[in-house]
C-alpha cells in the first residue's frame, strides 16, 4: 500500500510492506535544501501519527537534481 500527502510543503510517499523493515518513505524535495534535522524531525512526526511502525524504517531523500 502507498500513502502520498504533503508535509511542510514537501510531497512524502510512504510504501507499507507487511514489515516495517521492508517499507520505506520517500520524501521528494525538488528545492534539495532539506536538512538532516528536517528529515528526522518528518520521520519523529509521522511516528508519533501513528503513520509508521518505527523511527527506523528506510528513508530516502529524493533531491531535485536526482529527478531529471
């Protein structure tokens, strides 16, 4: 199952698989000025909505120069 949506202005897709180990969340942000801290504190929020199973699922950022 795939949830897309907008957090703070970024679209995020998250891709449930039956473990959280085999999911991951794919944050697309065209303008490529996401921080670390940025990433972590998405991934802390999305946990804390119930939205994923563990702070460690695999996170990707996927960069602005990576989409051409």
């Amino acid at each position: 199952m795939v949830n897309s949506f907008y957090l703070n202005g970024l679209v995020v897709e998250i891709r449930h698989e039956e473990s959280w180990e085999d999911s991951s969340i794919y944050i697309y942000d065209c303008l490529s000025n996401l921080s670390k801290a940025e990433q972590k504190a998405m991934v802390e929020y999305l946990y804390n909505e119930g939205l994923i199973e563990d702070r460690r699922i695999r996170t990707e950022v996927v960069r602005g120069e990576d989409m051409n």
